[in-house]
C-alpha cells in the first residue's frame, strides 16, 4: 500500500488551526502526527505543506453536469465538471438525478448513473429531483433511502409547468420524508406569482436581463420559505433544507424557525455573497444582454438592500449551514442567446464548481468569516448534513483522504481563459482573489499539483450516503 506523508502544514478543522502532520495508507488517512514526528516512517512521497494550510477537500452539495434545462443542456459535463471542481479544491460533489414529470424515479436515476459513472475525476453523490409527486415517486423515496444511498429529494415551488410542485404534494413528500428519515431541500420562490409578474414585464417590454431579477422580488422568495416552513412543520419537522437562499426576508424566517428549535436548514451560494443585480444582472445597462450571463434562480439581489451583509451573519450564526455552488453553467455565445429579447428564456444558472473554496477563504481573508468556518461551511457540514461523515468532510484516522493543501499566501485569479469548466465566460471574469489551491488529493491520489493536472476520469466513486447527521 502506498504511504504519503503530507509533513509541515497546518491542519484546519471546525475546531482550530493546528500545526499537524498527516499520513496517509493507500486511499485512507491513517494518522495525525505532531509536527515532525512523520519523519520516522518510511513513505513513499513526501508532500512538503510549508507555510500552507491542510484541509479536507471541499465538498459541493449543489450541482447540475449536464442537465436538461431551459431548452438546453449545462455545458459541463461530469467529466468536466468534476476535474473543474478538483482544481478548485473540491473533492465530492452531491448532483441532482432529475426525475421529470412523468418519469419512473428509479430510470431516471440509472440514467444518471450512466451519465456519470466511469467519468468523474471525483466522488461523487446524488439527491433526487421529484418533478412528479405521486405515488410511485412517494414509494420510490423509501427505496432509494433504503437501497440506494440517497437521503435527499429536492422540490420545487419555482418552475410552473417544469419542476413544480403543488402544496398539496409537497406535504405529501415531506409526511413520507418524516418517515422514512430523507431531508426534503426546497428551490423557495413562488412561481406562480412569478409567472405573473414574467407574462406583465414582457407585455409591457421590459425583456432584458435584468427584469429577470425584477420579477422574482425577495418578498416572494420569504414568502415561500415561510410556506415550506409551515408545511414541515404540519408534516411532523419533516428535515427541511432550502437551498440557494439568496436574500434577507428568506433568512429571517429561517432563522425564527431555528430559533424555535425547528429541524430547518440552509445553504446559500457565493454569487449572492458578491454580484448585485444592478451591476451583473444589469450589467450595460438597458438594451445590454451582458447580463445574462448572471441570470440565474433565486436571482441576484439589490445592492441597495442589505442581502448580501445578512447572508454572511447568517453564515456566522449557521442560520446558513453550507455554502454550495448551485453550478449550473450554460455558455454565453450559444446558450445564453435563447433568452436575447426575453429574459425568461435565457438558461438559469452559473458556472462556479471550480471557486467555491476561493471565494468563501476570500471571506475569511475579509474578515467576514473565521478559517475553521470556512472548512465548516464548505466541506464538514455538507458532508453531515448528507450523510457522508466522516469518510468525507474531516482529516481524521479512518476518512477518505481527500486532501486540500492551500497556500494563503499565493493568490488566484479568475478568468474563462484559465479556468477549466467547460464554459466561455465566467461571473467573476479578472477578479484576484487572496490564497490558492497548490495540492489536491482525491482518496490519495493526487490530482492537482500546482496547477498541473494528474487526475483521471472514472477515479471518482459513487458514494452511498445515509440519513442526515446535522439533526438534533
Ligand atoms: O438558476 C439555477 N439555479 N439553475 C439550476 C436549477 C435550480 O433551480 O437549482
Ligand atoms: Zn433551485
Ligand atoms: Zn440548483
Ligand atoms: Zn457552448
């Protein structure tokens, strides 16, 4: 068995910065040395981690290679997809299998599995998208929990006609949930309001980019979060975990029905941390169509409103528990240009698996979050919250040796020339962000060096996840 030994870092965790030396037997770590004291072993390759932090790789939560989506498909695949992750530090993604209305829940996630097995440079798990609640899907849930490693079925109050789900099922999915243990996540906005506003902003003629932002109002984004709330909570604290929360009236409400000590959780995603809708969603202003390389669901928020300051104090409070990507990423020349003259038909979504882990250390290095924070929200905590702890998530004697080394002294910048998702543009186009990613390893191998790349397709393993251990 091969023996690493990654000598000279510092070990971050949820509790602390400690100086650490770590090694690793063939896929797993082994043992947490004091510094030093590794010396004695006789390893095979010596990874000099001077001056760098060590950490557990990342893990994303939140992804879409390759989805059916808006009259398209996301341009990465997950080949692409998961070595553009791997580059940024990220060693397990959890995608979303999508089971569309009318679909078999069990051939929509072999599908998936077809997509990516063999492909992924990475680990590699799924929730399940329920496009139809009925009582197949319902049923279905208890097996896929049971048998096939997912504990987590993601639905939709957005997307009328597409993923949308009525109250009436979401109660019924959630009362099976609450029993058969599954965490329910939950796109909250309310799509039909929105729809209206859509069909009144178009006939009016209002179609760039930005009306897309404009007719998905924060209120409505709060108001469903209340619902999903409400609905939990009748369906016996169904474990709720809404994602992609984007704005201040949502996180209020999560944060009193956390405070009411209700099973109620929630991520949210560095591009509502950063872009604004007035200057990315609208960015050239009107009759631009810059800005719909911005557009995604739940949209970018008012700079003029105080979303982005609240979601980094939820993050600090854990009102915000994970910080995912939601990456989606649909290209600017081809994609993007569905929705030229009508902003509600570009493809949602951004392309940012692979700047996660840079983004939120930037907040770290802004001082709007603390270093063991940072590894919480972007790698302990998903991993918890999934189901994957501690073989993912932590660097302890037993978990998959899924290792960051992060130079905080070096520092990235970001450009669609440099990047390595498979996307022609990038929300963050010449922004230079404090600290670096030098080393990646997925269960020992490792991947990335430097920026050279040493990984290989069909590395990354299926990972059977059990209930959530983030409950109280
Ligand atoms: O704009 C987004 N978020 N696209 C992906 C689908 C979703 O709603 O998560
Ligand atoms: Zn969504
Ligand atoms: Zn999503
Ligand atoms: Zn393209």
């Amino acid at each position: 068995m091969t023996r690493t030994l990654v000598s000279g870092g510092t070990l971050v965790s949820t509790t602390g910065a400690t100086p650490t030396d770590v090694l690793i037997e063939g896929e797993t770590v082994t043992a947490l040395l004091a510094p030093g004291t590794g010396e004695e072993f006789s390893v095979d390759t010596r990874i000099d981690a001077t001056g760098c932090y060590v950490l557990p790789g990342g893990v994303d939560v939140h992804t879409h290679m390759q989805m059916p989506f808006g009259g398209t498909e996301a341009s990465d695949t997950f080949a692409t997809g998961t070595r553009a992750a791997a580059f940024g530090g990220t060693t397990t993604i959890v995608d979303f299998a999508v089971q569309r209305t009318g679909e078999v829940v069990e051939e929509s996630l072999a599908a998936w599995h077809a997509k990516a097995e063999g492909n992924c440079a990475i680990d590699y798990g799924f929730h399940v998208i329920l496009g139809g609640v009925d009582e197949d899907s319902l049923k279905a849930m208890d097996s896929l929990v049971a048998h096939e490693g997912i504990s987590s079925f993601k639905l939709f109050m957005a997307y009328p006609g597409v993923f949308h789900s009525d109250d009436g099922q979401i109660l019924r999915a959630m009362q099976r949930a609450t029993d058969n243990g599954a965490t329910i996540m939950m796109h909250a906005e309310n799509g039909t309001a929105i729809d209206v506003l859509v069909q009144q902003a178009l006939a009016a003629g209002n179609t760039d980019p930005v009306f897309h932002g404009l007719t998905r109002p924060a209120a409505l984004e709060g108001e469903a979060v209340n619902r999903a709330i409400a609905l939990a909570e009748v369906a016996g604290d169904t474990p709720l975990y809404v994602v992609h929360v984007s704005s201040s009236p949502a996180l209020d409400r999560i944060a009193s029905a956390r405070s009411e000590g209700r099973n109620v959780f929630a991520e949210t995603c560095p591009q509502y941390l950063y872009l604004t809708l007035e200057d990315h969603l609208g960015a050239g202003g009107p009759g631009s169509f810059e800005g719909a390389k911005y557009a995604c669901s739940t949209p970018l928020r008012s700079k003029h409103e105080p979303h982005a300051r609240d979601l980094w104090k939820g993050l600090r409070t854990d009102d915000l528990a994970v910080v995912s990507t939601d990456h989606c990423p649909f290209c600017f020349n081809d994609q993007k240009q569905l929705g030229r003259g009508d902003f509600s038909r570009i493809p949602n979504g951004l392309g940012l698996v692979e700047h996660r882990m840079d983004l939120v250390h930037q907040g770290v290095v802004d001082g709007n979050l603390s270093l063991q924070r940072w590894v919480e929200t972007c790698s302990t905590t998903p991993a918890r919250m999934f189901g994957m702890y501690p073989r993912k998530g932590t660097v302890a004697p037993g978990s998959d040796a899924d290792i960051v080394i992060y130079d905080p002294a070096a520092t990235t910048t970001i450009s669609a020339q440099t990047h390595h998702m498979n996307l022609d543009h990038s929300a963050f186009e010449g922004v230079t962000l404090q600290g670096r990613v030098r080393t990646v390893l997925s269960r020992g191998r490792t991947v990335v060096d430097r920026g050279t790349w040493s990984g290989r397709e069909g590395h990354g393993r299926y990972v059977r996840r059990g209930l959530s251990q983030y409950l109280r």
